[in-house]
C-alpha cells in the first residue's frame, strides 16, 4: 500500500471538525494477499478474464479492505494508539480499482468526552475526480486522547 498523508491536529485531543488526510492505493498482490488471508477468491477481485466480462471490465478491490486503511488510521496516527474501533457503518459507493491513487478522509463529527468516544466520518474518494467510493462513520473510543 503505497501512502503519504496530512494531520490536522492542533492538539492531542480530538475536536470537533478536525480531520485526518492519507493518500493511498492498492496492487494486485495485494489484493490477492486480501483474498489468502479471508478466502474471498471472487474472480470480480482476482480474474482479468472474468472481471472484463463484467460491468466493471477490470479486477475490483475488494470493499472491506479498500475502507480497511481506517483501522491503521484510527489505530494509529487519528487519534492513535490506545483507540478501540467500536463500530463501523458504510455505503459503497463507486468501485475501488488497483494503482489508483485515493484518499482516506477521516473527520471527526461528535465526540462523548465522558465516555472517551466519538463518532468519525469514514471516507473514500478517487483522488483524480474526487468522486466518492465508500463513505460511512465509525464509533472509537480513545481514553487518553477524548
């Protein structure tokens, strides 16, 4: 996974609207990993052959672990270590192909300081046309950082 990013953290505690940038694609291999290690081995993922015939004409990323850069995020750079990944809603929106350039937006919408949580909004788009592909919210919970 190729990657570089950009914090907007002006403190070590998350606030309202601060929000987290990192830039990223994935490869063939790994989708490929993705697939041995969760034995989803749909040919839409794996299969040129197979994906050409379909809508999409080309492999897909599988949607799980295209919005699976949130864990590394949450865990460990907004807000980071310590987080505990409660929950997580999301809609797929538009495919997400390999070595495209994309981002990862995470946006903090509502935190509980009394029970150390907060809800970020998770998302996805293509970099090139800013379109949207997965968008949704996750639940964490961080005792040091809110």
């Amino acid at each position: 996974m190729t990657q570089n990013y950009k914090l907007i953290l002006t403190t070590n505690m998350l606030e309202l609207g601060q929000s987290y940038t990192e830039q990223f694609s994935l490869s063939q291999a790994e989708v490929n990993a993705f697939a041995e290690v969760t034995g989803d081995h749909n040919p839409l993922h794996i299969d040129a052959e197979y994906a050409a015939t379909t809508v999409f004409k080309k492999p897909i990323v599988h949607g799980i672990f295209g919005i699976s850069i949130f864990s590394k995020i949450l865990g460990m750079k907004f807000p980071g270590e310590g987080t505990v990944y409660m929950k997580q809603d999301i809609s797929f929106k538009r495919p997400m192909y390999i070595d495209v350039q994309y981002e990862a937006i995470a946006t903090v919408k509502e935190i509980n300081k009394e029970r150390h949580q907060a809800i970020i909004e998770t998302k996805i788009t293509d970099k090139d046309t800013g379109k949207v592909c997965a968008i949704g919210q996750a639940q964490i919970m961080n005792n040091e950082k809110i």
